[in-house]
C-alpha cells in the first residue's frame, strides 16, 4: 500500500479536487461504473421470484463490493514502484469515494428553486438528496426534507467512507462506496425487497459506527461555531438530548442519529409523513435554514477531516 507521505498527499489531494472541481464526469466516475453494474444485475435478478432475487441479491453483494474495492487495492499495488503515478491512482479512488461539495450543491439547489417559488423544480433536485417521493411536499416539507437528508447523508457521503479509508485503506472506502450504492439503489422495501435485503442489511452493519461518529462533529461544530458567533439556534446539550429521545424514530437503524442531532441544532421538526417526526419545534421550518444546516454540516466536516487523515496516516505508519 502507499507509503505515510504518498498517502498524506493522495489525502489533501482528493480534498482539493472535490472542494475545486467536485464530481469526476460520468464516464471516469467509478461510483458510475458501480451504479451500471447493479443495474446490470438488476435486469437479470429481478422479477424472477422470491428465492432467485435473494440469491442474485446476496451475489450482488458479495462480488460488487468486493470487484471495485479489489480494482483499487490491485491499480494502486501496480504503482508501487512509480511514486507520482500512485498518488494519481490512489487519489482518484479515495476522491472517488465521499463527496462533499456534491452534497452542498444538492442542497443548495433546493434552496435556489425554493427561493425562486419554484417548487416544482425543487422537488425534482431533491431527488439528488433523497429517495422520497417529492411530488405532493410543500415548501416548508421540502426544506426539512433537504435538512434531513443532508444530516443523514453527511454521514454516508463523506463521514463513512473517511472512516472505512482509516481502517481498511483507500480500498475499504471504495468497498463502502459500492455497498452504499447498493442501497441506495435497491436497498427497498418495495419490488427490490428480496433483491435488495443483503444490500441493506449491509449498509445498516457499515454505518452503525460512522452515523454515531457523524453525530460528536456535528455537535462539536455547533460548539465551536457557538464560541466564535452567538447563534439564535440551540446548543449542543440540547442537540445531544434530542439525539439520544429520537435517534430511534427512524426505519434506519443509523440515519436518525445525525437527523435528530440537525434537527436539535436547529430548533426545528424534521418530519416524514406516517414515518417520523424528529425533534422539538421552537421555530419553523423557514427556507433559510437549509443554509444553516449546510453550515453545520460543513464544519463537521472540516473538522472530520483532519481527524481521520492523521488517523489513516497513523494506521499506515502501523502496517508499514
């Protein structure tokens, strides 16, 4: 595996390029090619009863995962001689693996829709945030919607796979990608529910520990914001306290930790019809707080960061 230096690089290297130029195009992006290749199981599992879809799924889950986390493992191994051509590879995986300004800017154009009274169009860009069927929220249903899901997935999108990559390398990141992925698109209760249970199942087991981590930076962020400006919002105390009353309100044994955490650090009601309702509403659910939540969410991450990159550095420093 890559050396302490060439990893601290790939590292800082992966961070500028998302925060610079965000997403690889489509054809260079291996979550891409990770999404084309569930699809391409889907099409021969799917639909061909219980027992098969189980057993597709559970091939599914075992190979994808496994396939693209081994590419990593193996193109960055190949390098091992060639120090510049390895930081290259091992960038474009570990980069490949979070995205951080993607979740921003999904978030972001909600709020752009919204602030135009454009609702329609803003619930077409929640579909790049969540799953939920937008077509008949309201303006203030789709703020926390958008609140909601950028709590949950700062968690999956960037918190986990900096976890697995302290762990596991740069290939535990890429194998955490794709089993998200999985979940993401056939991890239902719906027409994927015998297809997709592996997958799930999975993803609940790999995000038990990032989803808790998710929520102490969020808190720390709210303190260290709360230090430098006084902010009308709760403090992290009560955050905590409405984590640990709600965090198990959700299906997800995992998304409710960092939701009810934003939702604390907000003052607000984060609502999901006959699903959940997280939190205490000492405010409303007004439009700018989607910017507010973005704040918070954004300097858990930056806080993150540097946190798991010494980690990983540390790690690899052990198996050297």
């Amino acid at each position: 595996m890559p050396s302490p230096l060439i990893l601290a690089l790939a590292w800082i290297l992966a961070l500028a390029l998302d925060l610079l130029v965000g997403e690889y195009p489509n054809r260079f992006h291996p979550v891409v090619w990770i999404g084309r290749t569930i699809s391409w199981g889907e099409r021969i599992f799917l639909g061909r009863g219980a027992r098969f879809e189980f057993m597709g799924g559970l091939l599914l889950t075992l190979t994808i995962p496994a396939f693209f986390a081994g590419a990593a493992y193996f193109t960055i191994q190949a390098a091992e001689a060639l120090p510049i051509p390895q930081l290259f590879i091992t960038t474009f995986w570990l980069k490949a693996s979070f995205a951080w300004k993607a979740l921003g800017g999904a978030a972001e154009n909600v709020h752009k829709h919204l602030e135009q009274g454009n609702v329609d169009a803003a619930r077409f860009e929640l579909r790049a945030l969540c799953s939920r069927n937008a077509s008949q929220l309201n303006e203030e249903e789709l703020t926390e919607a958008a609140i909601s899901s950028l709590a949950e997935n700062l968690s999956d999108s960037v918190i986990a796979p900096w976890f697995f990559a302290v762990f596991f390398g740069v290939p535990g990141a890429v194998f955490y990608r794709a089993v998200n992925t999985m979940d993401a698109m056939i991890g239902y209760k719906n027409h994927y529910k015998n297809l997709g249970c592996v997958a799930a199942r999975t993803d609940d087991v790999l995000n038990y520990i990032p989803a808790r981590i998710t929520v102490l930076f969020l808190l720390a962020a709210r303190s260290i914001n709360g230090r430098i400006q006084n902010l009308d919002t709760p403090r992290a105390a009560f955050a905590w306290s409405v984590a640990r009353r709600d965090h198990a309100l959700t299906p997800s044994p995992n998304g409710g930790w960092p939701m009810a955490t934003m939702a604390g650090m907000l003052g607000i009601q984060l609502r999901k019809t006959s699903v959940y309702t997280l939190g205490q509403r000492l405010r409303p659910s007004t439009l700018p707080l989607i910017h507010e939540a973005w704040r918070f969410a954004e300097g858990a991450a930056a806080l993150a960061w540097p946190f798991f990159m010494a980690a990983a550095l540390l790690m690899a420093g052990l198996w050297a």
